[in-house]
C-alpha cells in the first residue's frame, strides 16, 4: 500500500527576558519540504516541529535540499527514504506581561509516502509566566511558550479560532481546487501574533490535569480542541471548499497517539537532546495499527516545568497546545513551512479519512498525530 511518512520537531532554548531577533535556539519545528527563509520577528518563542504526510512545495524563505533540511530532519517517505540537510531553527524571545524565557522542547515532522523520506527540525525558545499571585478567581496565569498572547481573565464561555494574517503564504486555487504555497512576509507573521489571541474558559481554569496520567476524556477532550482549531483554517482558506477530509478523533488515533508518547517515555526521547522523532516508535505504532500513511508534528511545552503555580489546569494544556498550532501554521519559516503544510494535509490522500489524536509525554512533549 501507499505509506506516506512526514515528521516534525520543535525545540526550544532557554531565554531571559529580553526581546530579540530570530536566532537559533532549541525549539525545533519540522515540516515539510519546502524551502523558506527565516523571518526576524520581535522578541517571541518558539518551538514546533511537524511530521508531514507528503512533501510541500518549496517556498524561498530557507534553504532546503528536497529530501532532508533544516536543524532536524523533515522526514518525508515513500518506499525509497531520502534525506536533506539540517537546518537551522529560530529563536525568539519576546516580553509579555509576567514573561520570563525558558528552555523548551523541540518539535519534529515525519512524513511517510510511498517513496520518499524527508525530516526536517528547527527550534524556538519558550516564553515563561513569572509567579504573580492574585486573588481573582478568575484570573488566569499564561504559560505561553510560542509567544502569542492569553487574556488573562478566564470567562464562561471562551472559545478559540485561528484568524488568518493578511499577506499569508498558503492560499487556496479555486481552479486546480488545491491549497497552494507562496513567500512568506514579515509582516503576515507578525499580524498573526496581534489577531490570534487564547481565550481560557472558567471551567478549564478549575480542571486538573495529571500530565503523567491524562485520562481518555481529557485526552479526547484536547484531541478535539486541536482538530476543530485546524479544521476550522482549513475552512477558512478555501471559502468551505472540502478540498481534504477534516481531521477526526477517532478512537484508534487516540490509542494510537498514546502508545507513541508512552514509547517516547520509554526510551527517554527528549528531542532537544535526541534532536528528533523517535521515529522507530513511530514506525511500531504505524505497522501495528495497519495504517496507510501518518504524520506527526511534536511540540516542546512548558507544562513540566516550575512556571506555573499549583497544578497544570486544563486551561495551561489548551494554551500550550494552541500557541503550538499558531507556531506551526503561521511562524514555521524556520521548518520551511512543513508544519503548517501537513496540518493544512498537504501531502495526504485527500479522498482518505485523516483520523487525528494528541498525546502528552512525560517530558511534556505535545504529539499531534495524523493517520490514514
């Protein structure tokens, strides 16, 4: 059968508050092939990486062989495995209310097709909360990682979307009905960090979250979250066309997403140190579920780390996992763009169901899951 094998990584380093240019740190953001310079923002953090089912169209912003870039690797596949050179990853660091910089984890693309392989890494640093206490019940601690804003007061009905900067790379071709690449700006990625904005909700600012022991409702629950964040672009960008499936949480892909966080913590695989996917992991739990093809794009957090006050809230999850998506579809220069390609499903059969589960490791590593 077809397989199609992408990954994506990202890292991040540690930064002390000061805003600066991009640089190259140790979030590392993995995609797909495509070739894009990186872009000088101001102080921000990043840190993606993205395994990608297919290979992307190659932009200018950085420099990318075909078959393996970046830092780490975009690993692309199809029954031949070819490879590009590392690449360089991005740091930023930025000064947000109560922010103090720290180390992040890098994040990795893996995309497997049926002859060509491709891993691409590329890394960000994080930006820490500092320890502000307060006696508002409602007063919500961000623990933003990527750089892209939080309120800080928790209302009852708060919901998140992805609005799309102007000037953005990807667009949709109502005649080849296909989603297209084109240059990124400067400006396009930096507008995106002034629209797009987590909103918490009161009942997830009150709702524990064991990162070493997610149980199924929590993991299907932020499953979900990060789909509908996705899909809904995905919409956006082509007027509701159904140029692809949507993702969707299945059952499978939950269990799937799991064992790959629970071989990660087998094998004590922290990317920034490993400098990529586990991808022999990746490859067990792909043959024992007989998919046809996958795609992974993993994210360092601040989730295990000392910056939040008390226990990690539902709301402290959602927040990692959306500045992480926002990383990877709208800053992922640094990755040429693969995260943002493979969550688009650039790469994917576009007939074929895109089953889609998110995962948590004991590093707090955050595993976005694609299968077919």
């Amino acid at each position: 059968m077809r397989k199609l094998k992408a990954f994506s990584l990202l890292l991040v380093m540690t930064v002390m508050l000061f805003a600066g240019s991009i640089s190259e740190t140790h979030l590392a953001a993995n995609a797909q092939t495509t070739k894009q310079t990186r872009h000088k923002k101001k102080p921000a953090k990043k840190a993606k990486k993205s395994k990608k089912a297919k290979k992307t169209s190659k932009a200018k912003h950085k420099k990318t062989t075909k078959k393996k870039k970046a830092v780490k690797k975009h690993a692309k596949k199809t029954t031949k495995a070819k490879k590009k050179h590392p690449k360089k990853t991005r740091k930023v660091t930025k000064a947000k209310k109560k922010v103090a910089t720290k180390k992040k984890a890098p994040k990795k693309v893996v995309n497997k097709k049926t002859n060509a392989k491709k891993v691409i890494v590329s890394t960000t640093s994080p930006v820490a909360t500092s320890n502000k206490k307060t006696t508002d019940s409602n007063y919500y601690q961000s623990v933003d990682g990527f750089n892209y804003p939080s309120d800080d007061h928790a209302t009852p009905n708060a919901s998140d979307t992805l609005n799309i900067p102007a000037g953005y790379l990807f667009s949709f071709n109502a005649n080849t009905k296909k989603m297209v690449q084109g240059t990124a700006s400067d400006e396009s990625i930096d507008q995106s960090r002034q629209i797009n904005t987590f909103h918490p909700s009161t009942a997830d600012i009150n709702a524990k979250v064991n990162i070493n022991n997610i149980s199924n409702d929590q993991q299907r629950q932020l499953s979900q979250y990060a789909a509908n964040l996705v899909n809904d672009l995905r919409h956006k960008l082509a007027n509701n066309y159904p140029y692809t499936q949507d993702l969707t949480v299945t059952e499978r892909a939950l269990k799937a997403a799991t064992d790959v966080a629970i071989g990660y913590n087998n094998d004590n695989w922290d990317f920034t140190k490993k400098g990529g996917h586990d991808v022999s992991v990746l490859d067990d739990v792909f043959a024992a579920n007989s998919f046809s093809a996958y795609g992974e794009n993993i994210a360092g957090s601040l989730l295990t780390n000392s910056y939040i006050n008390g226990p990690v809230t539902m709301a402290n999850v959602k927040e990692s996992i959306y500045g992480a998506i926002c990383a990877m579809m709208f800053d992922d220069a640094s990755s040429d763009w693969g995260h943002a390609a493979n969550f688009l499903g650039i790469g994917f059969d576009s007939s074929a169901k895109q089953e889609f589960g998110v995962s948590i490791d004991k590093m707090g590593q955050i595993h976005f899951e694609i299968y077919q």
